[in-house]
C-alpha cells in the first residue's frame, strides 16, 4: 500500500506551492496602498485615528486559499483510506465510500462518526479518537484540525473564505503644534482584523485643535494578511499569524500522516521528518 501513502504526501507538497502562491498575491495587493489613514475629530481635544480600506483584497486570495485547504483536507482522507487498506490488506478497503477522517468538537461527535467507520479496525479507531480536537487541553478551538475542518466545509458548502488585512506592528506618531500636548488612549486594541475599518490610537490633547493641525505618521503601522473566518483563532493566549498558522497546519498534517504510515510500515517518499521512527512510542 505504499503507493496510496505517496499519493496522499504529494498532496501535502501540493499546499505549500499555495501558500506561497497566497504571498505573491498579498504582497502584489498591498503594493498598491490599499488603505487610507483618517483623523477624526471627536471632541475639540480627543482625536481618533483610523485605518480605512479603500481597496478589498482580491478574489483570487479566497481562491488560493481555498485551494490550500483542499490539498490538506484530501492528505488527511488519503492518509486514512491507505492506513485502513494497508491494516486490513484491501484495496479498496471495506466500505471505502463512508471512509473520512473524523475531525470531532465533542466526544458526543466522535461517536457519532464512528457509527460511520464502525468497520474500521480497533486500534485504528482508538488512535484516532487520542487526536480529535476535543483532546486538546486548551479546547477544541486551539487545536489546528478543529480549524481546518471548519473552514474547509464552510469553502466547500457555503463561500469561500475572505482575505483581509490585520494589524501586525502598531507604532503610531502623531506631529502637534510646538508646545502643545498629548495623551494616547490605552484602552485601544489595535491588534485586530481591517474589515472596512480599525482604530489603530486615540488621543487627547491639552487644548483644541482642528484635525489640520495634526498630522499622523503611521510607517510603524504593519499589516500582514488575515483570513476573516479564522480571525479568532487562539492557541492558549496566542494569536500567531496567519503565515504562521499555515505553516503550522501543513507541519501538524504531515504529522498525522507519518503516525499513519508508521502504523501501516510504509515510509514517507522523504522520509520521516517530524519525528524518529526508532522513538516512536507505540500506543
């Protein structure tokens, strides 16, 4: 069964050449300065200045982004049906049309998925319970799978993805007349997502002054790519980016993908690149 572990690595290799593919098409977006800086007056002396979009990303971003998903969603699905096939020495293995890879919020799911793949051997079903989202002492919501999950049956079933901007680096200046002062607001949360908008600071000043009189320097403002429908993830207080969390996606699906082939004695076109074989613990 060594073939159908090949095939669904390949997958894998397929989703990084679309992530980078996702860059170029961000890095392209944003070298057109899609966004305008506005100062706001709300009062005589407090001043609010905002991130406006004057552009929206580009379709081809959910595109992309979507084609991503797919590539890793399919690895995961390969990855069973060739465990299973290489466990039982069948190829197709039994009831190979009900076969996916669970990816459970709750237990209360999971079992309700293994009615599905009741005929799947045991001890495959036993492992794949140890790695469902709902395992994850921080929730289910910070585990990668749960994520991808969500967002490729939202691709598939519903839209695709919307690709916007988040405030990544937040240095915000602000140029007053000689001898006057100002006060920053620090209840400002400017690490979020740009929709059609972001506060990105909030200031008072001692005395009135026209917006004219005020200028705002926001070179330290960076700006890195967000996808809206997985803005909220959260990994135990952390919120890395979205770069990252694909990397990291890619990465935690090879994982799985290795454990099944190691299960089955088959071995990775490349080898074993996220763990040893020899100091693999069996469970």
């Amino acid at each position: 069964m060594q073939q159908l572990f090949d095939l669904a690595f390949t997958r894998i290799e397929r989703a990084k050449p679309k992530r980078a593919e996702f860059g170029e098409a961000w890095a392209e977006y944003i070298s057109r300065h899609p966004w305008e800086i506005e100062l706001d007056a709300l009062g005589p002396c407090q001043f609010e200045i905002r991130v406006v979009v004057t552009e929206p990303a580009p379709l081809v971003l959910s595109m992309v982004f979507s084609e991503w998903l797919a590539a890793l969603r399919a690895a995961l699905d390969n990855g069973l049906y060739a465990w299973v096939a290489a466990v039982t020495g069948q190829n197709p293995p039994p009831k190979a049309e009900s076969l996916q890879y669970p990816i459970c919020e709750t237990a209360a799911d999971f079992k309700h998925q293994s009615n599905r793949l009741k005929t799947l051997p045991v001890a495959i079903l036993d492992r794949l319970e140890k790695a469902q989202p709902y395992q994850s002492p921080y929730g289910p919501k910070s585990n990668l799978f749960y994520w991808l999950n969500e967002l490729t049956r939202t691709d598939r079933h519903r839209t695709p993805h919307v690709g916007l901007g988040r405030i990544a680096e937040h240095k915000v200046r602000i140029g007053i007349p000689t001898g006057a002062t100002a006060v920053f607001d620090t209840t400002v949360r400017p690490y979020n997502f740009i929709d059609k908008d972001v506060v990105v600071g909030r200031f008072t000043t001692r005395r009135p002054f026209a917006p004219s009189q005020i200028t705002c320097d926001l070179t330290g403002v960076g700006i890195d790519p967000e996808i809206r429908g997985w803005a909220d993830f959260d990994m135990n207080g952390t919120k890395p980016a979205l770069e990252k969390r694909m990397i990291m996606t890619e990465i935690f699906t090879r994982n799985s993908l290795e454990n099944m082939a190691l299960f089955s004695g088959a071995t990775p076109l490349d080898g074993f690149r996220t763990f040893d074989p020899a100091n693999a613990e069996e469970t």
